[in-house]
C-alpha cells in the first residue's frame, strides 16, 4: 500500500511533539522537510518546475503544494530523488538576497545543507523503523563538511557606539535598544530574541530571564544594567503600542504593525504583532547600517559573537561561564572564542622583541 508524504509528516512530527521537542522544532523540520519534498515532487512530475512555481499566487502554490504532497508516495521516493533534491537546494539562490542577488554566494553555507540532510535522514530513518517504507533512501546522505572560520566581532569602541545609538532616529527607540541590547550585551540568538516570551522576564523592572535555546535547552541570566535599564523604558511603551492597537502578545519584542497569520493552507486566520527572525534582523540592520557599523558578515549573530569575544577577552567569562551564558551544549563550541585573529598575530610579532630589524 501507498504512504502519501503528508500522511507520513504529519505522524513523524506528531512523533517529535510527543518526545518533547519545542514548537520552534517542529517548524524547522515541517520547514525542511516540506521544502524538499517539493523538489522531490517536481521530479515526478507532480509538481512544476521551482522558478513557474514561485511565480505562483501565495495561496495557489500553496494549494498545489498540498495536493502533491497527498500525491507523493514515501515508499516511491530513491536515494537519487533526495540527492537531486539536496543539490538543488545548496546551488538555489538564498532568498535572503532577494533584492541583492549579486549579494548572495554561488552555494548554501553547509552548516545550512547539513541541518536539511539531518532533517530529511531523521524523517526516512522513523519511517524505516517504523515499517512504513521498506529501505531507508535517505541512509547514505552525508552532510557536507563544516568551513571553521573565525566570529566576526566588532571591536569594543564600535560596539560601546552602537549600544549608545541604537536607538538614534528610530520611530520606536526603546525597542530598537532592547533588541540591540539582548543580542550584544547578554548574547541571545536571533531566534531567542525573536522568540522571548513576557513571562520568561523575573521581575519588575526585570532583573533576570530564562532563555529557551536549541534543543529546548534551558538557561537563566541574571541582566547586565543596560539591560534592566533599557527593558524598564521599554515595557510601558510596549504596553501603550498593544493597547492602541487592541491586541495582545505573547513575546517581549513587538513589531509596530500587525501582520497575518496563515495556516498550514496559507489561509489567514488572524492577526500577530510578535516579532519574528526577519524583523530582529531587519531592525538590527537598520542600526548597523545608521551607525556605519554594517560590513560583510556583520548581522544579528555578529553582535552575539561581540558579547563572547570581548566578555572572555576582558576577563568577564572563564570559558566554563561563557559556555553556560551562550547556551553552548559543548566546551568546544565556546573554545573558538580562544582563537586568536591573524591581525592579532601579525601585530603580536611585530612586538616581539627579537623580531625586530637586527641593528647594522
């Protein structure tokens, strides 16, 4: 018998909801998984090509969308279907770029293809194990290997500017501040400042918070000064904001206008102002670019990188520390913060006192 995809999704992820993976989770799953699935879908024709989709209406890309994936066999699906599915997505322009498309690199970062492989390994390895499908087409997908580089932090007088100017010709300064804040001074991910619920704030004006980071995993910090400063300005003018627009929210961080929310149809069934990942950045570009501080590689997770780099080179961190702050499941993913930048190698041997020019 068949086993159409959107059977099969809908019970995986109810599989992962019931072993306590986190909402955001799920998305990131429902998300990769959806995403090429409808490569896959478009090999067996039942779907059209990605670029006659995208220019698709959003509601009947979505309709179609749905209607393939009932169509789409699990147990049809090969090994050279994923492959072909995997390789489109790393050579696909990252839509990010969308308005800069000269901007944007010739493949997807591999920390990207990894998390898709992991998530399209993960969901054919539950169907296997649960006898719906009966080989695994996905057991021989390898994720790519992970380029080590450097964070690329700003140095400390720049980061000092862009606290004190983040607010600076904004409509709405005190929100701008706290997000600048939450991500330079206490070292939050996009997705956690996104993310941050009102109730997770201890408090009043707060003096700590409870993060949810990766894998659900959670941390508390007690808040720097500029922190409890900026969120006691800010939480009256949130309030003010979601009065004058007669809704309520759930996160710390609020957009300035509503906007819709669709179901899993892309029917809209509602309104939100919660924040989400493009309006962080959105905002934290915006004061980048204000206080001439935005370079290449320079984005939300810059400003993270900042908070490690300076806490542990200043003394504030033991390694130990920074590792519990930054909500590292391992010592060695905090260790990079160690590495030492070739300019400061380059000016350190310069110093040197035997490396001077040997007098005549």
């Amino acid at each position: 018998m068949s086993l159409s995809y959107a059977e099969a999704v809908e019970r995986f992820l109810r599989r992962l909801s019931n072993e306590g993976r986190s909402p955001r989770t799920l998305a990131a799953y429902r998300y990769d998984l959806d995403d090429t699935m409808t490569d896959v879908a478009t090999v067996h024709r039942l779907l059209p090509r990605r670029q006659a989709l995208e220019a698709m209406p959003t509601d009947e890309r979505r309709r179609a969308q749905l209607v393939a994936f009932e169509a789409l066999d699990v147990q049809a699906i090969s090994a050279d279907d994923l492959d072909e599915a995997i390789s489109e997505f790393r050579t696909r322009p990252d839509p990010r770029f969308a308005r800069h498309p000269e901007r944007s690199p010739e493949e997807r970062a591999p920390a990207t293809v990894a998390r898709r492989t992991a998530a399209v390994r993960s969901f054919f390895a539950w169907c296997y194990r649960t006898k719906r499908i009966p080989s695994d087409p996905a057991a021989l997908l390898q994720p790519p290997k992970k380029r080590r580089h450097m964070p690329r932090a700003m140095d400390q007088p720049t980061a000092l500017r862009v606290l004190s100017g983040a607010g600076e010709g904004s409509e709405w300064p005190e929100r701008d501040l706290v997000i600048v804040v939450l991500a330079l001074a206490c070292g939050l991910r996009l997705e956690e400042i996104a993310r941050l619920p009102l109730a997770d704030l201890e408090g009043s004006p707060p003096e700590a918070v409870i993060v949810r980071g990766k894998g659900d995993k959670e941390r508390r910090l007690g808040l720097p000064a500029v922190a409890v400063e900026a969120l006691r300005d800010y939480l009256p003018t949130r309030r003010a904001r979601l009065d004058s627009l007669g809704i309520e929210a759930a996160t710390v961080v609020v957009s300035s206008r509503p906007r819709p929310v669709r179901d899993r149809s892309g029917a809209i069934v509602g309104s939100t102002v919660e924040a989400s990942r493009d309006s962080v950045t959105y905002v934290v570009d915006r004061v980048l670019r204000r206080l001439g501080a935005r370079r290449s590689g320079v984005r939300v997770h810059a400003l993270r990188h900042t908070f490690a780099t300076l806490g542990l080179r200043e003394g504030a961190f033991s390694l130990r520390q920074l590792q519990v702050a930054l909500g590292h499941a391992s010592l060695a993913t905090t260790q990079i913060y160690t590495e030492v930048a070739d300019e400061e190698i380059t000016a350190a041997m310069r110093l040197h006192p035997l490396g001077r020019r040997t007098p005549t």
